[in-house]
C-alpha cells in the first residue's frame, strides 16, 4: 500500500478531467483517420515536414495504440506518457522546419497540456504526485 493520500475528484472535476480527456481523445482519432485515410494532403503535408512518403499510416498506427492505451482508466498514465512521446516529437519536427510558434510548434503543447490535465483532475494518484500549492 502507497502513504500518498487520495481522495476521490468532486463530480464537477472528474466530469471536467473526462471532457478535456475526450477532447484529447477525438482529436487524436480524427488525426489517424486522416493519415489512414491516405489524404493527399497527407502525404504534402508530411514532405514538407521531411518525413517519407506513406510514413502517414505508421505514425497513425503509433498515434492509435498510444491514444487507445490512454483512453483505457488502467494504462491511461501509460497512454499520456507515449503520446507526450510523440507529441514531443511533433513539436521538434515543427521546430525543425521553422513553421510558426504559437500554431504549428506549440500545438503538441496545447494537446499535451489538454490530455494531462484532463488525466489530473481525474487520477486522485497523479494529484497527490503533482498537487498545486
């Protein structure tokens, strides 16, 4: 048994930590749908990026299983691990390029701080690991 107290999240937060986690989650199986989907604009899209054409259907099998470990509550922690992995490496893929700030390099930030936080006001455990003082 753990010595870190929990305590169970106010409706108000876990129904707030499941929409911003759902969110998350609709963004990141609409994203593979479109690099499964095989858009032209994906494969434009990831030439400009430097990346090989069809790697769009490897990196939206990797988005999946990392979104599907995220979206189940046992291995949801796991799950926002590998996708802080990969939205990492969207983020320097960004930088990389020199594509804009605060719409094209940030945007793996915003999505990460979305699916973090909706994990946090949901996961008692992960509160008591990064409780705000």
């Amino acid at each position: 048994m753990s010595s870190i107290e929990t305590t169970a999240p106010s409706r108000r937060n876990l129904w707030i930590g499941y929409a911003m986690s759902g969110l998350a989650i609709a963004f990141f199986v609409m994203d593979f749908g479109i690099k499964f989907a095989n858009l032209p604009v994906v494969d434009q899209t990831n030439a400009t990026l430097g990346w090989a054409p069809g790697s769009g259907h490897l990196l939206g099998v990797i988005l999946l299983v990392c979104t599907a470990f995220y979206a189940w509550p046992r291995t949801a922690v796991l799950g926002a691990v590998l996708l802080t992995g990969y939205l990492g490496g969207a983020v320097a893929t960004h930088i990389r390029v020199g594509n804009p700030l605060f719409s094209h390099v940030l945007f793996g930030v915003y999505l990460g701080l979305l699916m973090w936080g909706g994990l946090w006001l949901r996961e008692p455990r992960l509160r008591a690991i990064f409780p705000l003082r």
